[in-house]
C-alpha cells in the first residue's frame, strides 16, 4: 500500500479535511500521469483502502466533500468584470484532466486554475441537474430554464447540445451555461474502455473541440466541469464471493444504480457496496464502466478554469 494514500486517507482529521486532502492528491496525480490506464492503476489502492478500511469516511462525502454544484453557485454569482461561461462535459473525470491541460499547453492557452470537486448522491445527470435548481438536464436546452435556476442566479443563455463540437454555435449573452453530452454519449455504446480511450484522446485534442472553447472564450472566463465522472472496475475488488449477497443485491437493484428503501438493509458484503443517503441506497450495475467501484474517479470532477482571450 502506498503510504502516501494511507496517511491521507487514515489520518487524525475531519472528514471535511481528509477528502480536501484526497481530492489535492488526486489532483496531483491527475496532472502528472500521462494515459487514463496509468491514472486508474495508481487509484486501485487507495479504492479498496476506503472500500475496506475507511467506510465510514466513505459514508461522509454526501456531506463532507465540497460539490461541483456548490462550486458553480458560488463561482457564477461572485461579482467580476466581464462575462462568464460555462461548460457541463457529460461524464468528464479526472482521466481526462492531463489531456485537456497537455492540449491547452500546445495550443498556447492558459490555464487559470484546476481543482477536484465532488459528484451529487447519487452521482447521476439528475441529481446535478437538481442540485443546481434545474428539472432535468433536458430542461436547459433552448434557454428555457426552471424559473429557480441557480447558476448566474438565472441571469444567463442555457443550452444542451450533443451535436459535434465543431458544429455547435455559441449565443451571444455575456453569461453562458453549455451542457454536452458527447463523452456521456459515447460511453454508453462503448463497452471497451481502450477504445473509449482512444476516441476520448482524440476529440479532446482536436480542432473541432478547441475551436468550440475559443469561441466560449471570447469575452468569457470559461469552467469546464462535469455532472459526474464514470468507474471503471478493472482491477477493483468488487466482486461480491458470497452467494446469498450477490443474489440479494442482484434482485434489489437489478439493472438500476440506486433505489428507495425503507426496509432494514438485511446484509453487510464485502467489500461494503451499499450506502444509505436519505434513505436511497446505491449499488452501480455490473458493467465495466459502472461497476461500484469506490473511489476509482466516479464521484470525483475536475474544475478546470480559462481566462478570456
């Protein structure tokens, strides 16, 4: 085990301060190693350390780790010269973090900060929308907003787009809330994460995506963020030996990611797959990408901030 990890994940803190600690080293990693193969290696350890050590600091994240959604209200309401942009990528995760700060590198863009952020419970497309005052993600397209949207406190063009990046036009509004599902979209037609890989290293470095940046850009400090990140279990020990257990989460959840619950849950596996959050409890699927795997980037968003051309 990586001492590192496990001074972090295992130390004399609030939990508050141990997952700001987890996330800065998170952050670290994400920047520095090169391929999403890499990066899901070096989070094996510290994912069976919470799964198998540390559950009860798991069960605080709903509460202790600072959200995406709180991040983006304080961030589009905070006063500031000039207009503001922001940009939902579906599904985006740290492995994508080294490759979209390499590819700004290349390109002469600046970068103005990087942060780790956490996901809703549950770390659906839902729940973000939800936590940020919206219906549904659906419910953004066109600009026709619930009346309580919170970013921009309303004040601001929203749209939802999943046409390619190059096609999509950006609406003149000094206040812009872009929500697309490319990355979510390809993810659930492509089993194989080596050909997610390749396809997401290839869009994210290209000129249709960039060119779509530049124009959020003009006149724009622009965040590109995500509503949840995605797991891939390859390597992870979730695989649950006892044959009552994986019957018993198999008829509970079927092929859903969690569920209402009143009852008493019955029965403790190992590893600990189940979390109760306002009485919702969670089980990921048995799919490669969605598997519950603890901590191996599903619930964990990078925020990365761009100053105006």
């Amino acid at each position: 085990m990586n001492d590192r990890w496990v001074e972090v994940i295992l130390a004399n803190k609030s939990p508050a301060e141990i997952w700001a600690d987890i996330f800065s080293l998170m952050q670290m990693k994400a920047l520095t190693v090169d391929s999403p193969a890499k990066l899901h290696a070096e989070t094996v350890e510290p994912d069976r350390l919470l799964a198998e050590a540390a559950w009860e600091l798991w069960e605080t994240f709903p509460e202790a780790a600072e959200k995406t959604s709180a991040r983006l209200a304080s961030w589009t309401t905070a006063a500031a010269a000039g207009g503001k942009a922001v940009l939902i990528l579906d599904a985006l995760s740290p492995r994508e973090l080294f490759i979209i700060a390499e590819a700004a590198k290349n390109r002469n863009i600046d970068i103005a900060c990087v942060s780790l952020t956490g996901s809703e419970c549950p770390s659906t497309t839902g729940e973000f929308a939800r936590s940020l005052g919206a219906s549904s993600r659906a419910s953004l397209a066109d600009d026709k907003k619930d009346a309580g949207f919170i970013p921009f406190a309303g004040n601001c063009y929203t749209g939802v787009y999943s046409s390619p990046f190059e096609d999509c036009t950006v609406i003149p509004n000094p206040n812009l809330f872009i929500w697309h599902s490319w990355l979510d979209d390809h993810i659930h037609v492509n089993n194989d994460p080596d050909i997610l890989e390749k396809i997401v290293a290839e869009e994210l470095q290209g000129d249709g995506f960039w060119e779509f940046v530049n124009k959020l850009r003009k006149g724009h400090r622009l965040v590109i963020t995500s509503d949840h990140g995605y797991a891939v279990s390859k390597n992870f020990s979730s695989e649950v030996q006892d044959p009552p257990a994986a019957l018993f989460l198999r008829s509970k959840f079927r092929a859903t990611r969690f569920l209402k619950d009143q009852d008493e849950w019955p029965i403790r596996t190992i590893p600990p797959l189940g979390m109760t959050v306002n009485t919702q409890r969670k089980w990921k699927v048995r799919i490669d990408r969605e598997r519950p795997s603890i901590f191996n980037l599903a619930r964990a968003i990078f925020w990365i901030c761009f100053s105006s051309p």
